[in-house]
C-alpha cells in the first residue's frame, strides 16, 4: 500500500466533508488535531468533528478556487455555498505529518453564513 502525499490526504478529507461524510473525513485527521478558527480554538479530534459535522449539513455545493502544496503544507481557497451565501470564500491552510492532518487555520467570514436575510 503507499502512502498519500500531503496534498492527496487533504484533498480526501475536504472531498469527504464537502460531500457529508464527516466520518470518513476524520480517518484522515489526527487525533492530536488543532484548529484555529473565527471565534473558537479547536483541539482534539472530537472537537474538530463536532465543529465540521454541525457545518457540513448546511452545505448546498461547493466552489472550488485554488489550491497550493509545499511540503507538509496544503493550502485550500473555496466558496462553501449555504442558503445564506454562494459566494463567501473560505481558505484553509493544513499542516500534515504521517499521513494525517495535524493543524488546520481556517479563515472564513462568520456573518455570510448565518440565516439568509428576510425581505
């Protein structure tokens, strides 16, 4: 069996969350994971799962932008398409080490994703 390149771990995961299936998605996250995200620090595998799985069911498509490897290095550029928004980008920049996802910085505008405005 041979290993996956960083790129080819994060790509499986973020096609595995954008798709709801966070549980596959996890295998390929350590356990000692962190996050650093608006508002909230993330450590742990749990933790990070309830933040993507209480995410992922919002999504209604994904916009793919851009995307950079060095390394253990992989950065994502996407637009996650809710009700509230098409077009809010989101960037991602993971850290990988033995074939799994050790740190993750998310940057993402929290108000575009919150209830699509009335009227």
């Amino acid at each position: 069996m041979t290993s996956l390149t960083p790129y080819e771990v994060v790509m499986s995961y973020h096609r595995a969350w954008t798709t709801g299936d966070v549980e596959t998605a996890m295998s390929y996250v350590a356990d000692d994971v962190t996050c650093r995200a608006p508002g909230i620090d993330l450590d742990g595998k749990q933790e990070y799962q309830s933040f993507i799985a209480a995410f992922a069911p919002r999504l209604t498509g994904i916009g793919d932008i851009a995307e950079f490897a060095e390394g253990h290095r992989v950065a994502l550029f996407y637009y996650p398409q809710t009700a509230a928004t098409t077009t809010a980008p989101a960037a991602e920049c993971f850290t990988v080490q033995d074939g799994r996802i050790v740190d993750s910085v998310l940057i993402f505008d929290r108000l575009s994703y919150g209830p699509p405005t009335q009227g």
